[in-house]
C-alpha cells in the first residue's frame, strides 16, 4: 500500500488512529493534517495546514484553509474561522477535476460553502447558513464526504431552529453515505448528528436509538475525540426549540456549530 494510500485510509477510512509520519507531497500533507486534527493534535495539523496556505495550487491552498477554519471552529473561533473560509473559497477556479474523496475543485468548494455556512450557524445568522447550505447543495453530488458533510450541517441547522422531525432525514442520510464509504471518523460524527436529532425528537423509541447511537457501540478510534461535540449535540437537543420562524439564540447555534469539524 503507498504511502497515499494509507493516509486516505486514516483520513477516511477504517484507521483514524494510524500513527503517521508528515510527507512531502502536497496532497499527503493535507492527507497527514487531516488524519492529525481527527486524532486531536491540532498544533501540529496546523503546522502543516499554514504552510499550504501558500501552495500555488489552489485545491490545496483552498482545502488548507477550509480544515485549518474546521479546527478553529471547533473550539469557538467562529471569527477566524469565517475568514478561513472565506479565502478557502477565494483561492478556487473553475478548473474541471475529480477525486473519489473530493480532494479536488467541487469537494473544496463544497467545503469552504459548508464551512461558511457552519461559521454563521455558531453565530446564530440562520438565514445566511441556510443559503450557504442552499449553495452547496447546488453543487451536485460532490462525492460521499460532501454528501456527507452537507446532511450534518442541515440536520444541524434544523435542529437549531427547533425543526427536530425535519433534521432526522438530514442525518440519517449522512449516516447512511459515511457506512457506504467504511469512514469511521464520518459514521461515528454522524451517528453523533442522528442521536442528537432523534433525541429532540423527543419519542421513547428515537430516545432509545439515540442512547445506542451515542455509546458507538464500543467502537475505537474517533469516538473519544468526537464526544465533546457530541455532549453538546445531546444537550441541545434535550432542550426545545424555539418556535418555527424565530431564530435561535446565538448560544444555541455556536453549540451546533462546535460539531462541524470532521473533514
């Protein structure tokens, strides 16, 4: 197996708790950042991370920024993450390319739009997150990461607005797509999603499910990592949601927000 090879398979796959060496190739460095902000050490995804900020290629510059605004996000930075995505989405051009895990033209689009749309969210702006969604939907199937990417923030921005019957198909989906792909870091993130949208749905059954979901079945790897998120998912969700029109407190969408970090 190359060296590629095996860097997708920690960064999407079924080894999230690979030990890696960094690379030299471009790609593999932010293959390697990836497998490293999945395994929390952000210091030294972020090492790699700023140094592709500056790659000539844009793909790369662009997915740099968009996982470097992930990290931040993912400990309350929604301002620097916001400018993260911003410049993700600024460096792209409308080169016609294709990858199975969307390290390409259309996945780091889909990603600096959801990332966008994941930085308004934590803000509490839900009109503006959802036409950020709106946008990246518009994209297409953008491959399995997006797609699943995508069902995490609408299941997300559903049930800030207090939408829980609406967020479950949203999740489920993502689900779905992540056990297609055999992406550990992306089935347990959305097992994460689902329980917390079938617990605010509020039925004993979805309630039941939900505890299932969350415990991962004693699963390794990611399922630490992801707890944090994933408690202030649960806890959200115990709560109700404001009623339908109004917008959700600004707390209530940076607790949403603090989920969307799995690239």
């Amino acid at each position: 197996m190359s060296v590629s090879e095996e860097l997708r398979r920690a960064a999407f796959g079924d080894r999230p708790d690979a030990h890696i060496s960094t690379p030299t190739a471009a790609k593999d460095r932010w293959l390697a950042a990836v497998v490293l902000g999945g395994q929390g050490r952000y210091a030294a995804a972020s090492s790699i991370l700023t140094d592709l900020l500056k790659h000539s290629e844009p793909v790369i510059a662009s997915l740099a920024a968009s996982t470097l605004g992930s990290h931040r996000r993912q400990v309350g930075g929604h301002d620097v993450a916001r400018r993260l995505d911003a410049a993700a989405l600024a460096r792209l051009t409308d080169t016609a390319d294709g990858d199975c895990d969307g390290i390409d033209t259309l996945g780091a689009r889909s990603d600096a739009l959801l990332g966008l749309g994941a930085d308004a969210l934590g803000t509490g702006r839900l009109t503006a997150a959802r036409r950020l969604i709106a946008a990246a939907d518009a994209l297409g199937d953008v491959g399995w990461r997006g797609q699943v990417r995508l069902g995490w923030v609408k299941a997300e921005v559903e049930l800030a607005s207090g939408n829980s019957s609406e967020s479950v198909p949203f999740a489920e989906s993502a689900l779905r797509r992540a056990r297609a792909a055999g992406a550990t870091r992306h089935i347990a993130k959305s097992e994460m999603v689902l329980a917390a949208a079938l617990t605010a749905r509020g039925g004993v059954t979805e309630r039941i499910r939900a505890k299932h979901l969350a415990s991962g079945g004693g699963r390794p790897g990611d399922r630490v990592r992801i707890t944090a998120a994933g408690v202030a998912l649960l806890t959200l969700a115990r709560r109700s949601g404001p009623p339908e029109g109004r917008a959700a407190p600004r707390s209530r969408g940076r607790r949403f927000a603090l989920s969307v970090t799995t690239v």
